[in-house]
C-alpha cells in the first residue's frame, strides 16, 4: 500500500466521485446491450437450467449412474450436489443428489455431471423413479453446485479421511476423480463399509482413482468368508488405523451410520473443527424423533399456503414435511438440501403448531423469534397457515 499524505488518502472518495461524474457526462446516452460482468454472473450462477439424461449404466448390482449433459454447467467443487426436479403426477418433487463426476469432467469439450442412486427398499419415491423409470432423452430442472462439503484448505488439514457408507460414497468419488486429474491438492484415504464384496457402488472407478495421494480401504459388515481385508464397522480402531497425526474427518452415509461414527470420533478426541458431516436429506421417521408430538401420525390436517394475494387449502399428513405437503398439491416451492440447512424453503408460519426436526433445525435465532421455519424439516401437528414466496 502506498501512503500519499494525510489529506490525500482521506479526500481519496471525492477525486473518485469527481471522476465518476465526468466518466458519466463522457458517456453515450446509447444504451450499451452488452453486460459482460452480468453474462460471468449468470454463467456461474445461473439458477435452475435444463438437463438432459445422456447415459445410464451400471455401478453395482443395486446402484446406477445418471449422467446429464447441459449447453452449459456452471462451476462446483467436489463433493458438492445437484437438485433434480420433475413434475410426477400431479407432484412437482425436487430431490438433492451429490454429484459423483468430478468438476474437471465439466470444463471439457463434452461436459456432463454425473450422479450415482442406489435402488431404494421401497421408501424412496424419487430415488425409486430415477433407479427404474428414467430413460435416455429425459429432462429435469437442475441446480448444480449446492452445499458446504467440499475440501477448504483454510479450515481443512491436508490430510482427509472419508467415512463412507453405501451410496454415501458419491462425494468422495468426486474428490478422487479432481485429485487424480491434478485439480485438487490433498491427501485422501476413503474408509468405504459396505456389506458384500460383491456389491460395492462404484468399485471400478474407486480403482482407477487410487494413486499416491489416493487411498482406498473397503471395510465389509456381511457374511464374506473369503475377504482378506478390512471387516466389521467404521470403528475408532480401524479408523486410527488409518489416519494421520493431523486429519480431516469426512463423514457421508445413511443417518444411523452416522450417530455410529460420530460415537467413534469421541473415542479418539477428534476436535468437533476436524469433522465434517454431510447434510442426509430429509427425515425418514419423524415419529422416532425426540419429542415428536403425536402418537398417531396418520393423522391429515388442512394447511392453508399464501401466495401474494392467493390463498389456497390443501392436506398435510403429520408424518410429511410441510415441503412434501406442497409438492404432492403440485404447488412450487425453492427447495435444495431438504436437511433443514441451506435456507432455501424458508416460509413464515401465519397460524397452527408444527414440529421441526431437532437434528434438522438450522434456523436462526431471528427466524425462531419471528416464527419462520425451514418446510423441509417442520411437520404439522394441527391445521396451519403459512406464508410461502411466488416462484
């Protein structure tokens, strides 16, 4: 920084506005159509935009790979999702997916981002239509590039272990994929339980990916009497086993996994700065939550949803989110991470008592004070209305 005087730097903003001014009076009153700093904006930021379904293939018996191609995709750090929505019915469902392709794969000259669904047993409505009905040619609304898990060296250790289980292996094939192509600098070991050797999501592609700052520890739970390597759980022993003085704990699975894992990192007096957990959707059972309400949760109440000056009535099961609510009624609502964090289906409570998910609760003191809530995580537990924005 280079210090004129005093009086220089501090009369600084008047020789600014005073050469603003003159550029002004300079300038053609001829609009200029051209926004370049606008078209940048949009292209990294481009909101929902049209994807289209180019390939689908294997990765296990049970998991398969969605790849989309687009004009264009915006920018996304590995380990990051996308949002898929699509009209079913007379349902406008929207459902956070984290990409499993890694971003490089979307600055070449045939760009696409891909996603890895595992087939449900049965309780995924959407993830069951992408595993069985999705074809080549088929179109969604996507947003690409949501979310916080993604590697930060300011706040990150060089040094990373992904706990994965299952289809929560996704994100950390993403990082692979950016490490071996040399886009991403960091040191991995992915610690991946699963139950069968012969049921591993994306076991081929993990195998490319391995390499010298890549490492791939499979941990069986199953019956697999020939299995030479890792078996049981993500417990603190193996998890010690393989991790560094210094480390970064990545933690991406099914829920009870997680209440499993994050027993195990208290064994080991990892700092809560050292764990990093991925949001898991929303809730399966709202009835097994601590202080859920209503003994029965079949019950349906009237939910009456605002929008500007329209007002219309429609049911609300207990044991749906407010946003499932809005969705089956064929009513838009901006949703993204469906955990109750990123903020996006924000609405205001106008009238009726409601449960949020205590796990799932990432409103701000103010929203709390103000009765705003996040609709993917509040439940209804009485007829309710609700002030939702005009998308």
């Amino acid at each position: 920084m280079k210090i004129k005087s005093f009086l220089k730097d501090v009369g600084g903003a008047s020789r600014v506005t005073k050469r603003r001014k003159e550029v002004f009076d300079q300038a053609s009153a001829k609009p200029q159509p051209y926004d370049p700093i606008g078209e940048v904006a949009r292209k990294l930021h481009p909101g929902k935009f049209e994807v289209t379904v180019s390939e689908i293939r294997d990765a296990s018996p049970t998991a398969r790979t969605i790849r989309f191609t687009a004009p264009h995709f915006p920018y996304f750090k590995a380990g990051q999702f996308l949002t898929l929505e699509k009209k079913i019915g007379n349902s406008l469902v929207t459902r956070p997916y984290s990409i499993s392709s890694a971003p490089y794969e979307t600055r070449k000259e045939n760009s696409y981002v891909e996603i890895t669904v595992r087939k449900s047993k049965g309780d995924g409505f959407f993830c069951d239509y992408l595993y069985n009905d999705v074809k080549v040619g088929d179109k969604f609304m996507s947003e690409v590039g949501l979310g916080q898990f993604n590697y930060e060296p300011l706040r990150d250790a060089r040094n990373v272990v992904a706990l994965a289980g299952g289809s929560g292996i996704t994100p950390f094939v993403s990082m692979a994929k950016e490490i071996r192509f040399g886009k991403l600098d960091m040191n991995l070991t992915i610690l991946y339980g699963s139950v069968s050797d012969n049921d591993i999501i994306l076991k081929d592609e993990l195998d490319k990916c391995q390499c010298e700052k890549v490492k791939v520890v499979h941990v069986l739970s199953g019956d697999n009497p020939d299995w030479k390597g890792e078996k049981g759980f993500l417990n603190a022993e193996i998890i010690k086993k393989y991790s560094a003085e210094d480390t970064t704990y990545f933690v991406c699975g099914p829920q009870v996994m997680y209440n499993f894992v994050e027993g195990e990192l208290q064994k080991l007096n990892v700092p809560k700065r050292r764990i990093r957990f991925e949001v898991f959707g929303q809730t399966r059972d709202v009835t097994k939550m601590e202080g859920y309400p209503l003994a029965e949760a079949d019950q349906t109440f009237k939910l009456t949803v605002c929008q500007g000056i329209h007002e219309e009535t429609i049911p609300a099961k207990a044991s749906e989110s407010l946003v499932t609510a809005l969705e089956r009624s064929g009513i838009a609502i901006h949703n993204a991470c469906r955990s109750g964090s990123c903020g996006f289906c924000r609405l205001k409570v106008l009238e009726g008592n409601y449960y949020v998910v205590p796990v799932n609760d990432g409103r701000r003191k103010a929203d709390i004070d103000f009765n705003y809530v996040h609709g993917c995580s509040t439940y209804p537990t009485s007829d309710m209305k609700i002030k939702i924005n005009i998308v």
